[in-house]
C-alpha cells in the first residue's frame, strides 16, 4: 500500500513547481560588463526606442552580461540585459535594436510584475489537483492520487507555459511598433528571428507545435511580425550607417576581450587594417601577452583619430595593464579630458595615477575618482581606488566609507557594517560622508535581516540604497 502524507504530497507539488519556474529562468551570468564605448552606443541606438515605448531614458539601462548563449532579459526595475553571445552572432546594430525594442515591450506591458498572475492561476490548478489527490489517496486509492496530482500539475504547467508565450508575444508587437514609430526598418528585427529558427531546426527542435515551450516558435514570430513590418513605411528605410560603423566596432572589440586570443586573430587577420579589426587584435595581442603588438595596434588607431576618447583609452589601458603606468597617464588624461571625465574612464585613469606609486598624483587621482564615483557610485572598482587614495593620504574614515560602498556593491553587506561605523567614528556628525556612512550601515543590516528572515524594526529613518538590483528575479529570455 502507497503511504503518503499531505505534507509529502505538499512537497512534491512543491519541487514541481520550481522546477518548471526555474526551467523558465535564464540563469543570471557571472559577470557583467561594463566599457564607456559600448555603455555609450548601447544608449543611443536604444534612445529612439525607449522614447517610443513613452519611458523615460533616464531610467532604462541597457547591462551587458557575460555568457555565451543568445539571450536577453528584463528585470525588475528598467533593466534590459543582453548576453555577449547575442552580440556575437548579431550582424548589424538594427538586428540588437530589434532584441531591445523586444524587451522594452515587456517593460512597458509590466510583465516583471504580471508573471505572478500566471503563477496564480496555475497555482490554483495546481492546489485544485492537490486536493482531489489528497482525497483520493485518503481513501486508499494512492495510485488514483498520485495521476491526479500529476495531471493537474501538467496542467499548471501548460497554463503558465500559455500565459508566457502570450506575454512573448505581446513583446514581439509592442516592439514592432516601438520600431515603426522611431522609423527604424523592422528587417534587423526578422533577420534575428530567421537566426533562431535556424538554431532551433538544427537543433531538432519541431516546427509545428510550440505548445509545451515558453516562447512561440521562431517561424510563429516571424510570420506574425512579416505582416506588420512589411506595412510599415519604415520597413524600406536604410540602416543607420553611423549606428552600424560603431556597431562594428564594438562588436570587434568585444570578440577581443571574450574570444581566445586565436579565435580574434582568424576573424580578423593581420591584413584587415579596418578600424574594426585593429581594434580587435589589440585585444587579441594584449591578452596573448604580446604588449609591443598590442600597443602598435592601438597606436595605429589613436593615428587615425588623435582626439577618439576610447582609442586613447585602449593606448592607455593596454600600458596600464603591461606594467608601464608612467606611460599610461597622458592617453589616459587626454581620454579623460575628451570623454568629460566619463565615469568608467576616469577610474582607470584614477588607477593609473595611484599606480605610478608617485605622491604627487595622489591629488589628481582623488579628484578624478570622485568625479567618478558621483557620475556613477555603482563602480565598486572606482570606489575601491578612491579608498587607496584616502589611506594613503590618512584619511582612515573616508578610507572605511569607500571599502563599506564597495562592499555593498559586490554583495558583502556583512563586510560594509564595520567599516561604515568606522568611517562614522571618524567623520564629523552629519556631514553629507557622515550621513551616507550611515545610510550604507543601514542598508547593509536590513539585507542581512531580510536574509536571516528577521523582519526590521521602523527606526524613524527611510534609507535608500543607489545601487541598481542586478540580481532580482528573471522574467523573460528573448
């Protein structure tokens, strides 16, 4: 005789249902990546589009994240998160426009938050099933239970399976017409489609059927999107060729930086003076470890335009990174002084000047640092430098705030606790580092309370933290 419990039963229900949310869930990548370059170009092209879904540029951002496979994702908040490897197999800057417009048709529709009705509904189901399988079971007929409870949580699953696709397919429409009202032809946005029908046939996977998958087949989309394109003004209107020059590069210089140095040089051989692919071999050569090549590559660039931030940041970098410092400091100010002190460029060309080891720059690299870290304080790099610089100035309390605001950026708030009290010992009592050191404490206590599943206590005080949640939870793969 089959010996269940309700709280078995419970359980397995349970383990079911993870299990089909976590099938639906892109696994969040180990890294992200962040270039001023890129950051830049990804901002613009995106800009008309945003505008378009009647969002404020101001609070989307476009994250890249470091992993391989096709993908991109929202989160909660404004968040659009495309994989390197969609870059990677993207041909032209309007086929990325076209993932973005995708994922902004799911920001603007809410699905981050709506994703808990379909839980809902199958959850229901779900409960529905439990029931009648605890009944059954109750009776002594376990085998009887056993399929019920099977059946309804199959059920479930195709419910929300369902309610998934739905939302996919209100994304691919909704962007389509982010895309027709920013003018912007919908050909990148089939052409990327066609690419995935094409991996999904070589991976055997059935063209006729996309009942028990979280997304309608690639075919499906691109039948539905041809209709509306294909009437859209827009849909004949030639690529932006300064989007796609600048497309190319940074996709060069991102096959650079993820690809073995091997797989960079055989995509872009020495006789390909492009500026692409001098730009991807000076990657190429500085993560080979050949600095003299690298820095050649990157010279013939800086050559070619003598006031582009970023290939003086490339010069610089590269110098950097090869132990030369000393020499890395003028393309790194220049780069500095022509991006505006862009935030990413100004902490490495922070690092550079604390890495020369020469008192004199200590000054500077201050100055430069906290420019950077108040254009942008979710760079736990530049925070890290700006409290090198204090210590060695003797200035331990701001020392302690910077290492406590780097702490919480990574993920550690129960390393930011003691330094942010320390940094409260030291500073005067209300002044602006004074208050944010507090601020930092108490955020880092009420993660660790909400981790330890302790509910805080009201205090009087409303703390905020400034980093953005790159980690909450995930909705909607492309």
């Amino acid at each position: 005789m089959l010996n269940f419990t309700i709280k078995n039963i419970i359980k397995s229900l349970l383990v079911a249902v993870f299990a089909c949310l976590y099938a639906l869930q892109p696994a969040m990548a180990q890294s992200i990546l962040r270039d001023a370059e890129t950051e830049a170009f990804l901002r613009e092209i995106s800009e008309p589009l945003i505008v378009a879904a009647k969002l404020d540029p101001r609070n989307v951002e476009i994250v890249l994240v470091n992993d391989p496979s096709i993908n991109a994702f929202v989160a909660r908040g404004q968040i659009v998160y495309l994989h390197t490897g969609l870059i990677k197999v993207s041909d032209t800057a309007n086929e990325v426009q076209g993932v973005i417009a995708h994922e902004l048709g799911h920001i603007e529709g809410g699905h981050v938050i709506r994703f808990s009705d379909g839980a809902s509904k199958s959850n229901k189901l779900s409960i529905g099933s439990l029931i009648l399988a605890a009944a059954a079971i109750a009776a002594g007929a376990g085998e009887a239970g056993i399929g019920i409870l099977g059946a309804g949580q199959q059920l479930a699953l195709g419910n929300l399976l369902s309610y998934n696709r739905t939302q996919e397919s209100v994304a691919d429409a909704s962007g389509a017409r982010y895309l027709a009202e920013a003018g912007i032809t919908g050909k990148g946005s089939i052409a990327f489609f066609k690419k995935l029908q094409g991996y999904e046939i070589r991976r055997g996977i059935p063209q006729n059927n996309s009942f028990n998958r979280t997304h309608p087949l690639s075919g499906e989309r691109v039948e539905a999107l041809q209709a509306k394109y294909l009437t859209d003004p827009a849909w004949e209107k030639p690529l932006n060729q300064e989007w796609e020059t600048k497309f190319q590069r940074i996709k060069a210089k991102l096959l650079g930086f993820i690809n073995n140095p091997d797989q960079t040089l055989n995509v872009y051989p020495e006789d390909d003076q492009s500026i692409a692919g001098r730009y991807a071999r000076a990657y190429a050569w500085h993560k080979a470890a050949y600095p003299n090549k690298a820095i050649a590559e990157a010279d013939s660039l800086v050559e070619s335009n003598p006031d582009d931030p970023y290939f003086l940041e490339l010069k610089g970098q590269i110098m950097l990174e090869s132990g030369d410092p000393e020499g890395a400091v003028e393309s790194l100010r220049k780069a500095n002084d022509l991006s505006r002190s862009h935030p990413l460029i100004a902490s490495i060309f922070g690092h550079a000047l604390i890495a020369t080891e020469d008192p004199k720059y200590l000054d500077e690299a201050k100055s430069v640092l906290r420019t950077s870290v108040s254009k942008d304080n979710r760079n736990p790099f530049a925070w890290y430098q700006l409290g090198v610089v204090y210590q060695q100035q003797g200035d331990t309390a701001r020392a302690s705030l910077a290492s406590a605001e780097r702490y919480l950026l990574i993920g550690q708030p129960q390393n930011a606790v003691i330094p942010a009290r320390k940094a409260q010992a030291g500073l005067k009592e209300y002044s602006a580092d004074w208050l944010r050191a507090q601020d930092v404490e108490y955020v880092a206590l009420g993660i660790l309370e909400k981790r330890n599943g302790k509910k805080r206590k009201d205090k009087g005080f409303r703390f905020e933290s400034n980093r953005s949640n790159r980690s909450s939870s995930i909705l909607s793969p492309f």
